[in-house]
C-alpha cells in the first residue's frame, strides 16, 4: 500500500497539469478580433493603399461581364435559309428558330424578294449550304461557322451547358482551395489558366473542341468571381461593404450593357473571343501588387505573414506604428511561432446554426435564379404574340435594364431594412408574382372566352408581362442578395467554401434555362409550379437567418455560430426580448472534454463546473 502512494501522486499531477496547456493554446483574443483592432490600426478604408487594393478588385468586372454574357453573342441562333445545290442562286426555301421568346422552336421564315417555299418539312433540312442573318452583330458566329442547324442544334445546348457547369464546378472546387492556400494563389492561377483556354477557343477547329474548351474557360472565370469577390468583402469595414460590393456588381452590367458595341466593333466570333480573354493578361501583374487577404492570414493564424503583411500595409499608408493603441504588433511578435490553422468547408457539417444559414441561402439562391427564367420565357413569348418586339437588341437591353434596376431598388431596400428584411422582401415579390402569374392569369383566360365579360387575349397578355417584369426585378435581387449574404455570415476561415457553394447554387438556377430550352420548353408549367412552392418555402427560411448589417466578420467557425436569430422588428422598450443574445448564450462545446477527463474531477463537481 505503501508502495502505492507515489504512483498515486504522480497520477493527481499528470491530472492537475491537464488544465494549464489551453491558455498557451488559446490565440490572444485581440488578434482574432479583426474588425475591431487590426482595421482601424490600418485605417480601414481611409489609407491610401486599401483604397487601390478596392479599385483593383472592381476594374476586371467589366471583363468578367464580357465573359458572363458573351454566350448570348457567340450561340446566338439565327436566321437561315438554304440555297439550291445547284450553284446558279435559285433559292430554295427557307428555315428560321423563333429566338425572340428564346424557345428554340423552328418555323418557316421567308427573306425579303424570295419565293415561298413549296413546303416547310423536315425534308428541307437536307441542305448543303445554308445562309444565315445572324443578329447579334456578328457577320460569323459559332451556330454559322459549324451549321449547328435543325438535326445538329441540340449542339448548341450543350455550348451553352459547358460555360455553366464550368462555373458550378469552378465554384465548388476553387472555393476549397481558396480557404487552404489562400486567395491570391487561386486569383493568379485562375488567370493564368483562363488565358490558355480562353485563347484557345477562339482557335477550335469544331463544336466538341468549343464545347470542351469553354467548360474549362468558365472553371477558370469561377476561381476569378470568387476570389475577387472574398478579397473584396474581406478589405471592408461593416459599413462599407454592401457598398463596395455593389459598384462590382454595376461595372459588370456596364460590361452587360456594352457587350453588343463591342460585338459589332469584332464583327466575328473568334475576334470577339479573343477581345475579351486578352484584357485579363493585364491582370498578371496582380501577382506583384495585390498582396494575400491579410483578414485570412490572421483567421488561420499565419501570424509570420501577417506581420510583414501589416508592416506592408503600414508603409503603404506612411502610418506610424506608435499609433498602435490596442498593441496588435506586440500581441503579434507573441504569437508569430504559432503554426497554421486551416479549416476545409466540410467542419461546417458539425455545426449547428452555420450549416443552416448556409443551406438556406443556397437555397434562396437557387431559386432565384432558377424562376427567373421562367418569368423570363413568359415575357419574351407574350412580347412576340402582342408584336411589342422581335428584336435581338430589345429582348437583350429589357432583361440587362431590369437587371440594373434590380440593383438600383436594392441599395435603399438593404440599407433601410438590412439584409435580412431586404432579402425577405424580395422573395415575397417573386412569390406573389409567380403565384398571381400562376392562378391569376388562367381565370382571366376562363373570364376572357366569356362573351360579355369584356375582357380579351390582350388583357391577359398584358397583366402576364407585368407579372414577369415583377418576378425578373425581384428574382435577380434575390439571388445577388443571397450571395451577398453567405458571403458576410460565412466565417473568415471557410468563406471561399461558402462563397462555392452559394455560387454554385446560382449555377444549377441559370442551368435550368439551357436544360428546358433542350428539351423544347416540355414541362416548362411544372418547372414554374415547382420554383413557385420553393418561394414559399424560402420565405419562411429566411426568418431563420440572422442580420449581419453594420456587424463584424465572422473569423472562425465558433464566431460564425455565435450569429443567431434575432426578431425581425425590434422589442419595445421595457419588454421582454423572446431570443437571447450573443452574451447571454452558454457555451456547451466543453462537455465532451470533461466527460473525458471525469475521473480526475472530485465526485462534487458536475460536468458544468458547479458544486
């Protein structure tokens, strides 16, 4: 027994010394706390340097927004007819898609000073040399330059899928690698790769090279969109990033809007290509100016780079360091030996708040984009049976001008109500415009066969294009807001994971356009009725969401869970709140740990600490 007592000893040591390694484990507080002592040691916004580093982030959108909408010019489905194989110019008969209303359907065309054609079969397609009168501006473009006409159209379907499913698995993957290596690494590569492929399509030789080589150009523009996105939100102040977020998005339209000049200037498709991949050679030498996200490198503890990055950013901004208050550099030199803490997106999964603000943005933003769509085809289709426009250049200015405006209303709407009411604002727009547009217009069409009823085809018509301008202007908000938001609640050390997925989210949406025009808009009604229900689910979702405006940053995933829900108005005074707040939260991520150690805790003490 006596031989006993020292193991004993040497046992309630080991067990006493268990508590002391933590405090030396713990990164200081000060470091982690952002937006409250590292910013304003640097100025926010007002040093010099951060405002170059924001006008950097925001040149290349406008050729982001080249590359974005350039499908519209390059796949454009034009007018053709087809010329008699004897050579001597007899013309034959003609075939032209109906592209107004973007249903890809075909119907017989007739050009000006040109018989009518005996018949308009499928026989007709039969053809050796076919004429086009494409409409985009370009005398050639890819359907022209390979005939991707009547049998081979379904090809350019799948043009159009490569781009976008590029851009959901550029998101996905490029977001991972975001938060493992950094932002910068993932811009330059982006870059560097998207000048290979992008090059590379204006030189294919057929359709499957095309196609192959754009779903490589779009996982390239993917790591660009999302890296420059973080870099920006993560060299912003609260109060700015909403802000400079959406003078981004701005200059992209701007590249929307001048999209069809600089067709016309290009006149072919392969120069057209080129135009808009060579401006990114300019950004190579972001590898020598732009420096890492300095937010990041603290949120992961590279506190070595974070010191020279500082340092960097002090020179810039011809500060001095005595203006150190809070004593970030110090607290810094303390803890430079501490090695790196990377986070993959995947420990989302073992949260419990994050992971579902996260889903439901995915969610809304799914949605978004994918009923936009469907507003978009019942606009074009009652435009063209009214006669409002058949026009390439209508069709394409009314959706970028109600894009534009979407972003306009959304500045005061997110400014006054916040994100969250801004975002549930939106979304109960596009649910009432697609419900109205749903029910609504069928009993006008009822009303309307009824002979005194005084209504008309027209009257239906009409209401149907204002329902979908409505739905349009709404949708776009909702989807743009929805990244937006993910961006912001999404912690620090996995917001390219995040940013990935609400990205890709937005990707399946705009894929569904592609996928119903392939299948000749056959369950288009139900694919309307499905986004429909979605609306009303997101609505009710979106209750679920916590308000981030005018709050810091998320750092890590513990910050991130740390965003709860609060009421949507705020209590009156003197009553009593029915959500607790951050300070009034328990932390219970400890009980596992103290159930592991329970045999060294006396028999008086409960797993909480309390006697």
């Amino acid at each position: 027994p006596a031989a006993a007592g020292p193991p004993a000893n040497a046992a309630g040591a080991e067990i006493q010394a268990l508590p002391v390694p933590p405090p030396a484990t713990a990164c200081s507080p000060l470091l982690l706390d952002y937006d409250g002592s590292v910013l304003p040691f640097l100025g926010g916004l007002g040093g010099r340097y951060q405002r170059t580093l924001v006008l950097l982030t925001w040149v290349p959108a406008l050729v982001i927004g080249f590359s974005k909408f350039s499908d519209s010019f390059l796949l454009d489905q034009p007018d053709f007819w087809c010329r008699e194989a004897d050579g001597q110019g007899n013309w034959s008969g003609t075939l032209a898609p109906i592209h107004a209303n973007h249903s890809g359907n075909w119907s017989i065309f007739v050009p000006p000073g040109l018989p009518t054609p005996a018949g308009g079969n499928a026989s007709e397609c039969s053809c050796r040399e076919w004429h086009y009168r494409i409409r985009a501006g370009l005398v050639q473009n890819v359907v022209s330059k390979w005939d991707l006409v009547c049998d081979s159209a379904w090809k350019v379907h799948i043009a159009k899928f490569s781009l976008l499913v590029g851009l959901i698995f550029g998101h996905l993957i490029t977001g991972c690698i975001a938060d493992w290596v950094g932002r910068r690494p993932v811009l330059l590569f982006s870059v560097i790769f998207i000048l290979i492929f992008g090059l590379t399509v204006a030189l294919s030789v057929n359709v499957t090279m095309f196609s192959t080589l754009r779903f490589f150009e779009g996982f390239c523009l993917a790591g660009i969109v999302l890296s420059l996105y973080a870099l920006r939100i993560e060299l912003c102040p609260p109060g700015h990033r909403f802000m400079i977020t959406m003078v981004a998005s701005f200059i992209e339209m701007a590249g929307q809007f001048l999209m069809p000049g600089l067709a016309a200037l290009c006149r072919d498709w392969q120069v057209l290509q080129a135009v808009i991949i060579c401006p990114f050679l300019l950004m190579l030498f972001y590898w020598v100016i732009f420096p890492e996200s300095l937010r990041w490198l603290m949120a992961t503890q590279q506190f070595e780079a974070s010191k020279e990055l500082i340092l960097q950013f002090t020179h810039k901004n011809r500060m001095n360091t005595e203006s150190d208050i809070k004593g970030v550099v110090p607290e810094l030199e303390k803890e430079i030996t501490r090695r790196p803490k990377k986070v993959c997106i995947v420990k989302v999964v073992g949260t419990r708040n994050l992971w579902k603000n996260i889903m439901v943005l995915c969610v809304n933003s799914l949605t978004g984009y994918g009923i936009h769509h469907c507003f978009a085809k019942s606009m074009m289709g009652h435009e063209a049976k009214m006669a409002i426009t058949h026009n390439f250049y209508a069709d394409y200015y009314t959706m970028a001008g109600i894009a534009l405006a979407s972003c306009l209303a959304m500045c005061p709407v997110v400014g006054f109500l916040g994100r969250r009411g801004g975002l549930l604002l939106f979304m109960i727009l596009t649910a009432l415009a697609s419900l109205l547009q749903l029910g609504l217009l069928n009993l006008i069409g009822k009303y309307s066969q009824l002979p005194d009823s005084g209504m008309s085809d027209s009257v239906k018509d009409k209401f149907s294009v204002a329902f979908s301008i409505v739905g349009m202007f709404s949708s776009h908000a909702v989807g743009s807001l929805s990244v937006f938001f993910c961006a912001e609640i999404t912690p620090t050390v996995i917001r390219g994971g995040g940013l990935g997925l609400v990205l890709a989210s937005a990707g399946f949406g705009r894929l569904t356009a592609p996928i119903m025009e392939l299948h000749n808009q056959k369950g288009y009604f139900l694919h309307h009725v499905i986004f429909a229900c979605c609306t009303l689910i997101c609505i009710i979702c979106i209750l679920l969401l916590p308000e981030s405006k005018n709050q810091n940053l998320p750092e890590n995933i513990p910050d991130g869970e740390h965003y709860t829900r609060q009421p949507l108005l705020p209590h009156k005074k003197g009553e009593q709140p029915l959500l607790l707040t951050n300070s009034e939260l328990k932390d219970y991520s400890g009980l596992h740990d103290s159930a592991a150690v329970s045999d060294g805790i006396s028999e008086n003490t409960t797993a909480n600490g309390m006697k």
